[in-house]
C-alpha cells in the first residue's frame, strides 16, 4: 500500500473563511503538519485544541526557498511512510504552494499517494476587496521569482507571497522596468478578514508599506494610457495588422515582399548613418524603422497564411541557441575568432542537411547575391582565404594591383567598354584584397568617403548661395579652392 498524504487549504484568513468540512477534518486529525504557523486559522484552530507540527524551523535553516520546500517535502515523505498524514497549507493547495508541486511530482513517480481536501484560495476574497472581475483577464505572479518579462500590463495583476520588504523591493523594481514610478498599486493584506488592510500608494512607495506579511499581494491596475501600451510589442503587432486590414492604409495594404526590399535596404544604411553620428535617439527611431519593415513582411507572411511573426522568432531563437553550443551547450570557445569558427562550421552542417539542393559542398554557398559588391567581394575573400587561399603578405596584392591597372588602362585606351568595365572590377577586387589584409571593410570604408564628399560639397554650395553665387556658373579653380577650404573646416 502507498503512502498517504492529504492535503488541505487554511484559506486566506481566518476561522470564519474555513469551509466547515476543512475544519472538521482538522479538529479530528491526529497527525497533522502546517508549513507555517504563521496563519490567522492555526492560532485559532490551536486555541481550540488541536495540535500540529510545523516546519518554520526548516525556514531558517536554510538560505533559498528551494532548498526549504525540498526539505519540508522530505520531512513529509520521511512521516508519510508511518501511516497517512494530513499537511496544511495557507489558502487553497493547488494556487501558489510550492511544496504541493513537488508531493504531485513525487506522486507522478509512485512514490505516494497524495489526495487534495480542497480549501478557499486568497483570490476570492482577494476580487471582492478589490472589486475587479477576473474575466477582464488577470495574471497571478509570484513576487519571490518576478521577471520583466512576465508581466502583461493590460491585465489586471496580483502578485503574491510579497511578505517582506526586501521582496517588495525587487517587486518595485521589476515593475518600473515597464511602469511610471508614481503608477498607483494596491497592497492589500489578509483579504476578507476582520483584519483586512487594503493600501493605496504610488509604485515607489511600494517597499514602504507598513504592513507586509505572507498575507500580502500587491495589485497592479490594468494600464490604460496609450503611450505605455506604445511600449508592448503587442501593440505594435495590432497596428501593424490594422494598417493592413480592411479600413487600413491604402498604401500598406498593396505592400508585397518584393515591393518592400528597397525600403529594408534604405532604413538599413540610415542605421548606419545614425551609428555614425553617435545620436542614440537618431538610432532607435531608425532601429524602429527596421523593425517596421519586418513587421510588415510578418503581416504579409500572416495574412498570406505562411508564415507568422512568431515563425519568425521561434526560427532565429533556434538558430542562436544551436549556434552558441558555448553558452547554450557544452562547447567551449574561448575568444571571438573561435566563435566565429564554430558558427561558420555549425552553418555549414546546417545546408548539408538531407533535403538541401546543392551539387557540390561550396565554401562559397550561402553568401548573399543582393549583398552589395564591395560587401560581397570582402566576404568571398574571407571565406576562400580560410582554406588557404589567400596571400600571407600584402607585397603580391600591389603587385596584382599594378596588373590589373595596367590591363584596365590598356583596354580603355582601346576604347573596350565592355572588356574595360570588367578590368575596373578586377582592380576594385584587389583594392577590397588590400583593405582586408589592413582590417579594413572596404564598404564601410567607401560610405565614409561617400557621405565626406557630401560635406565638402554642400560646404561649397552653402558658401557659394550666401555670395549669391551658382556652383554652376564657378571655375574649377574657384570650386577646388573652397573644396581645400572645406577640408580646413572639417
């Protein structure tokens, strides 16, 4: 015969709370173990008679609340085995009560038997106190383990077991991470007893309560205000879907993925440019414009029935968990350069898998066509230069450099346009040989001179329209004397 342990709730307050069936199973228990005897209803219950054992001790022998609910459930099964045993718990058994978890999970594996007498949870009274209907959508969080992103600020939240200060103060915290400081909550104590106490205070008093014991929860009010909501990833989601349905904007609601590339690739160099200018505020309204653009090739992907946002980030959080076998796994990279090692060799794996079409495995798969040509020529060299196809010293790169400028003259003085135009790209891709071996990424390298050459020019306008001048009706001599001037200025 199994092991007995039956298990009943105190309910959230006192002796009148108590359903008249838990009492009486109380009153004429002979063996019976409460996890705290910090509960309105042992006192009571104690003063009328009955007697139990209680693990607080097991409190304060250990540091982690793990440790001490792992303890009391030993205690219980060590008990359990000379005869069936009856362990009380505040509020209802199966709401909040880390210790019945582990007894079910014990139970899973044979070890016992455990039966669950009922009891009144404290979200009953709880609702009634604060006169909130649960079907609006609620959370209920454990303020011991709260974490940013477990909180949905559109539902009504309680968070519970926040019975000291130093609790409440990492409650606080992690609910300013989404919240005002002056947000209003409620601290609500011993809910539906005579000794009710119910608190309101701004979020950043919520650690000066007066009253904070393991009857507390803290209640936060849906938020309401469209700025905050602004900040959800929900509600973008929701704007996003309502500008492409049925009374959205015409021009997104003819959106496809092809029509959209160009505006990736546009919002993906003003990132670039905003980097540049070291203007965080400029960068995340330009991250943001990124964002959109994967948003809406989600929308896309949903209202075609592909794909979803979802696919989306269940795809790249995949990926990144399977190709960081040094944190995710039991890989070790001890520096960078043999991360990326790891990555390129774990990608590789990835495209040979059954099902990929490929004829032969080329290191030079995978990189992309619509890459820029200076981006692209630098990453085709990166990766034959990893096979050893590369040259040690940079003396053979000038002297390709000098052979290829010198076939490029040659066929446009012959006036070969065609034949002259691959020579220039020839020379471009030993310019791009050079720039590697000096660490150097020629796209970037290019962009910079690019938005130089904007300055200067604009310098040289800006000059000219306040003499009243036209840059097209000016000499070279006048143009490249203010181009010197710009140079002095930057």
């Amino acid at each position: 015969m199994k092991n007995v342990i039956t298990i009943v709730g105190l309910g959230a307050g006192d002796l009148d709370q108590l359903p008249v069936g838990i009492y009486r199973k109380l009153k004429a228990v002979e063996k019976c173990f409460v996890r705290t005897e910090n509960h309105p209803v042992v006192a009571q219950l104690k003063a009328e008679g009955m007697t139990y054992t209680s693990f607080d001790d097991i409190y304060e022998a250990h540091d982690q609340f793990h440790d001490v609910y792992e303890a009391i459930c030993h205690s219980l099964l060590k008990e359990a085995e000379n005869g069936p045993i009856v362990y009380a718990v505040p509020g209802h058994p199966l709401v909040a009560e880390a210790t019945v978890q582990l007894l079910l999970e014990h139970e899973k594996n044979g070890v016992v038997d455990v039966h669950i007498a009922g009891g009144q949870s404290f979200l009953d009274p709880l609702f009634a106190s604060l006169k909130i209907d649960p079907i609006d959508g609620f959370q209920l969080l454990d303020g011991t383990s709260l974490q940013r992103d477990m909180l949905q600020i559109h539902q009504h939240m309680i968070i519970a077991q926040v019975y000291d200060q130093l609790v409440a103060s990492e409650v606080k915290l992690t609910l300013m991470e989404k919240l005002p400081d002056d947000y209003p909550v409620k601290i609500v104590t011993a809910a539906g007893t005579s000794g009710e106490r119910m608190e309101a205070v701004p979020l950043y008093e919520l650690d000066r309560a007066a009253t904070l014991n393991n009857l507390t929860a803290v209640y936060v009010p849906p938020v309401t205000d469209e700025a905050l909501l602004a900040r959800e990833f929900s509600r973008l989601r929701h704007v996003i879907a309502e500008l492409r349905g049925p009374d959205g904007c015409p021009w997104d609601k003819e959106q496809t993925h092809p029509s959209l590339k160009k505006y990736l690739l546009e919002e993906a160099y003003e990132v670039l440019e905003a980097i540049d200018e070291g203007d965080d505020d400029h960068l995340v309204e330009e991250l943001g414009d990124v964002l959109l653009q994967v948003m809406l090739h989600a929308q896309i992907g949903e209202d075609d029935g592909v794909f979803t946002i979802e696919d989306i980030i269940e795809t790249l959080t995949e990926k990144m968990i399977r190709r960081h076998p040094h944190v995710f796994g039991d890989a070790t990279a001890g520096d960078a350069e043999k991360v990326v090692a790891q990555w390129e060799e774990i990608k590789r794996e990835e495209k040979g898998e059954p099902g990929e079409p490929a004829d032969f495995p080329s290191i030079l798969a995978g990189i992309p066509s619509s890459l820029p040509s200076l981006a692209k020529a630098d990453k085709i060299q990166r990766k034959a230069a990893k096979v050893g196809f590369d040259w040690n010293d940079e003396a053979p790169m000038w002297m390709k450099l000098q052979e290829e400028l010198a076939e490029w003259l040659q066929e446009t003085r012959q006036g070969n346009a065609e034949a002259a135009a691959k020579e220039l790209g020839d020379v471009l891709f030993v310019f791009v040989n050079l720039a590697r071996f000096h660490g150097i990424d020629p796209e970037e390298a290019l962009r910079q001179t690019n938005e130089k050459f904007i300055r200067r020019f604009q310098y040289i306008e800006k000059r000219l329209y306040e003499a009243g001048k036209n840059a097209a009706d000016q000499s070279l001599e006048t143009l490249d004397a203010l181009w010197n001037e710009a140079k002095q200025v930057e």
